[in-house]
C-alpha cells in the first residue's frame, strides 16, 4: 500500500522543503493511472515485456486490478535528493517494495511530466520493475521496455538489442545506507553516442541538418565538438508531428531540453564550453492521436546550428540596454548585447489551469532569470524568483486554492484571456521580455491520484 501521507498542496513536507518542488506529483500519477488503466488489457504488451512471466497469477491480479481503476497494490513512493540518487532519476528496491524518484525530475529544467522521459516516465518504469518482482529477474532492462510500450513507442532492432542486454541495477542512498535498486536514468546510452552521426567541430558558420523521424526510427543524435567557449543556438523546424530536442554532454548527462508540443518549432539557447556534446531529436507521442496507416506518424525535420563566440568581460557599471528586437550578429569575436526573449507563451494561445505549460525564451546571459506572470498589464504572480537562464521553464499552472505552506500566498490562478509572461535578469532589471500579445489561462478538472507519496525530509531538498 501506498503511505497514507496527503498530496500536492498538503504533501507534509518539512519546512526545509520547498513544497512548490513537487506540485506536479498529482499530475504525474494522474498521467500514469490512466496510462496503465488503458493498457492493464493488452496481453500482447506484458507478454512483449516479461515473456512468460506475464501469465503469472501474480501479473494477471495486478492487470485485473488496473482494468477497474484499482492502485493500491502499487509500492509507496518517496522522493530523494538527486545527490543520494546518484546517477538514476527513479529506483525500486523489491526487498522493501519501494518506489524512489529524484527530486530533480521535478525541477523548472526537466522535461514535461507528461513525457516518456519525464515524472511520469520514470515512474511508469519504476512501475515495471515492480511488475518483475514476480519471479526470476527478467533479462536486460524490462522497465524501462515497459515504459516505452506504456507510451506507444515502437523499438527499432538496434533499441531493442540495447535494452534487452542493459544492466538497470545500481545503488542508491537512503538514511545513510547503500540500497540496491532496479534503475531508471534518464540520459543518453552508451550505444546512442557511440552510434551518433559526428558532424565534428562547431564553427562560426551556420549549419542545417535535416532527418526524419517516427515509425521504427523514434530518435536521432548528432555528435558535435566546442574547442572555445560558445553559445549554441539549436532551433528545430520544419515538423508535422511532435519532435522534441535535447542536449547532453560528453558524459550523457542532460543539459538542456526543450518540449513544445505539436508541430511548434523548439529551440534551445546555451553557452558551452570546450567539449563534446550531443543532440538528440526525438518523436513524443504523448497526447497524440496516432493514426494507424504507413508513414502518418513520421515527420522531417530541419535542425538549424548557429554559435556566437562567447567572450567573458569583468563587470561593468554601465547601464544595459533592453533587449534587441532580434538575436545579435553571431560573428567571430562579437560582444553581443545582453538580452532576453519571451517565445512561448507569446500571445494568441492558451494554458490549461492545472496542467504545465513550457515557458521558452532566448537569452544570452550567464546569470539566472525571474519569471513573473502578469494580468491585465499588471504584476499578478510571481512564478519563480530564480531559476538557471536555461530557456525553458517547465510551470505547473496552479488549480488549487490551498495557500503554499512556504509562502503564504494562494497558488491558484484566475481564467482569463489578458496574461503575459515577463522574464528578467535577476541581476539586471534592464535585461528583460514579456510576451508580444496575451495568452489565456483556460480550466481544467483535477486528476485523480494514482496514491500517496512522501518526502524523505532527510534527504530531500
């Protein structure tokens, strides 16, 4: 049974703990409950995943139990430090039926909850290791090819091969013990990197590389080198469904991401230091309709690369000016003018009130930004006082109308039609961008819990 602890705004957490950090818990397991109450009678996809094992007493109860909305049977869930994590972003330990998630899959900078790489994800892959506790250890990686088939991503030979032969186990940290857990890690594989297209060194020069992707082919890496500080500008287009980017460095670690959804382009702005880095396009299917006929779920795509050479001044006390129209030339050797852009949500569309909505801008500062949202023209909420100058921004958009326990200050958000983001230096006040037009904030229900989670105040930040 899950730990009879609250949820979301009355999670329990200690004062220590930034209860603002987890407020998209609900969400995720919403995404999951529905996710596996959907797939609890595909015999096919269990007997893909854990071969005869899926016919077991002990899977058959648990699927019968998922096909009438019934969790309780799932292993409690706690949240870890990153740093007592390690290198897994979610671990189950069977000896004490647990569930572990790194406090950093709910960070401002991690991918969309709803994703196959985000919370939800990883959860859904911890939930697949707890499935193969029933019996021998299944051969390679089963949770994460359970999560994969729970998303609807269709393996290529060569994906198949890397997980059916992956080692998932690892160690993690807990009270100060080492515990031995089956791992969920969301970076690039070994095999992914050794088999990118190296497209070399990074120049000055802009460079497009087009593909395609969906079907057998779910992702793509390219391999690029920095031999001086840069700043990278990534900016994919040209799409009919909905590709996602993410960089990484040489250590598989991922750096960056950005998650617009449908066909909307997304781009990713950082500055780099002498390395290796890759970039990986991938197709997210989550939320889509899939349509059943050959070649529908494809989409090209044009990965546009520009650089700027980065170079590092001492302070200056003179006045920045306010962001340009446009990005500065990015020419060898160009100071380029400090400056921020707001892309999304720019005006003309619309967030879901209790759903994440991917706040994107472009920049070429070093320090960190403050988000604030705006109403009528005016200063309405404050949705983060400091956050790395990334250019995303995952916002959980608050539905409820509980005040946060650190604050004070009621989470909920009006409907409405006249908001804009405003994003800001939080060193220089001159150094900001709000959107061009309003968007709005449209309502949404609330998911129902898959169950209760808690936060180990010893470990937790």
């Amino acid at each position: 049974m899950l730990e009879n602890q609250n949820v979301g705004a009355n999670l329990g957490l200690s004062n220590a703990i930034d209860a603002l950090t987890f407020g998209s818990l609900p969400d995720a397991f919403g995404i999951v409950k529905a996710k596996l109450q959907q797939v609890a009678s595909n015999s096919d996809l269990f007997s893909q995943v854990f071969g005869d094992k899926a016919n077991t007493a002990e899977i058959l109860a648990v699927r019968s139990q998922w096909a009438i909305g019934d969790f309780s049977q799932l292993p409690s869930v706690q949240i870890l430090s990153d740093a007592n994590m390690f290198v897994a972003d979610g671990g189950y330990d069977s000896s004490t039926n647990s569930i572990y998630l790194s406090d950093k899959i709910f960070s401002p900078n991690a991918a969309p909850i709803y994703s196959v790489f985000g919370a939800a994800g990883v959860l859904t892959e911890e939930i697949g290791h707890y499935l193969d506790r029933f019996g021998a250890d299944t051969k390679g990686d089963e949770g994460e090819k359970f999560r994969d088939s729970v998303f609807g991503y269709v393996l290529s030979d060569a994906e198949l091969n890397r997980i059916n032969t992956e080692d998932d186990h690892s160690f993690i940290n807990v009270n100060g013990q080492s515990v031995a857990v089956e791992m969920a890690a969301v970076s690039a594989s070994t095999s992914s990197m050794q088999t990118a297209q190296n497209i070399g060194v990074l120049g000055s020069t802009s460079q497009i590389f087009t593909g395609s992707v969906g079907g057998s082919v779910n992702e793509n890496y390219l391999k690029l080198r920095v031999t001086t500080p840069m700043l990278l500008k990534a900016d994919l287009s040209g799409l009919t469904r909905n590709v996602n980017i993410r960089l990484f460095n040489e250590q598989g670690s991922l750096l960056q991401g950005s998650y617009n959804t449908g066909s909307a382009t997304d781009s990713i702005s950082r500055t780099l230091s002498a390395g290796i880095y890759y970039l990986n396009m991938y197709r997210e299917k989550t939320g889509e309709v899939v349509v059943a006929l050959p070649g529908a779920n494809v989409t090209n795509y044009s990965l546009n690369l520009s650089t700027t050479r980065s170079i590092i001044l001492p302070p200056s006390t003179t006045p920045v000016s306010t962001a340009p129209p446009s990005l500065p030339p990015g020419g060898v050797g160009a100071i380029p003018t400090p400056f921020v852009r707001v892309t999304s949500p720019n005006g003309g569309n619309s967030v879901v009130r209790g759903g994440v909505a991917n706040i994107t801008y472009q920049d070429n500062i070093a320090e960190n930004v403050r988000i604030d949202l705006h109403k009528g023209g005016s200063f309405y909420r404050r949705i983060t006082a400091s956050t790395p100058s990334t250019g995303s921004f995952a916002w959980s958009v608050p539905s409820d109308v509980v005040a946060n326990g650190v604050s004070g200050v009621p989470n909920w958000v009006s409907l409405g039609t006249d908001y804009t983001i405003r994003v800001q230096s939080v060193t220089n006040s001159s150094v900001f961008d709000s959107s061009d037009r309003n968007f709005s904030i449209t309502g949404k229900a609330s998911y129902d819990l898959l169950g209760v989670v808690s936060v180990n105040p010893n470990t937790a930040v």
